[in-house]
C-alpha cells in the first residue's frame, strides 16, 4: 500500500471519528498502525504520531467535563498533520 493510500485512509478514519462513527480507542489504534506502515519517514514522524495519539486519548477526558474545543483542537491539528505528511512524503505519489 502506497503512503498517500495510508494518509488517504486515515483522513477518513479521522472523518468517521469524528463523525462518531468510529471509537476512540479503535481510531488510536488504526492511526498508530497506519503511520507505522508508511515507508521512509523519519523517527520524528513516529514521535509527532505519539503526540497525537497523547491529544486525542486525553481528549475524552476534557468530552467529559464538557470542553468540546479540546476535542476539535485535537481534531483539527491532527488533519492539518496528515495533509502535511501527505505534502511531504506523497508528493512523488500524485
């Protein structure tokens, strides 16, 4: 599977979760599974995922005090991430 294919599938992972679609957890879990499987990005990648990973299993905590802006926040810095990965390591993909 092509990068561009993983960044594509992941931003309609993020579409569906936050549609409500998908669990929190089952969403960590495909984000952290995808990124791995991308080819020849560099462990700063990797530690950028963790970050997110970090915003958006925090995230529920802040949905249940009932702060709705973490949850977009996370949301949206996370698509904004992958549309730069998909900038900088897809580009020859397109």
């Amino acid at each position: 599977m092509s990068n561009l294919s993983i960044i594509e599938r992941l931003e309609n992972e993020l579409v569906a979760y936050a549609e409500g679609k998908v669990r929190r957890d089952e969403f960590v879990s495909f984000l952290s599974n995808s990124i791995r499987a991308l080819e020849g990005v560099p462990l700063k990648v990797i530690h950028e995922l963790r970050d997110h990973q970090y915003d958006v299993e925090t995230e529920g905590y802040f949905d249940d005090e009932g702060f709705e802006e973490n949850r977009a926040s996370a949301q949206k810095n996370l698509s904004a991430w992958l549309h730069t990965l998909k900038e900088k390591y897809c580009a020859h993909e397109r």
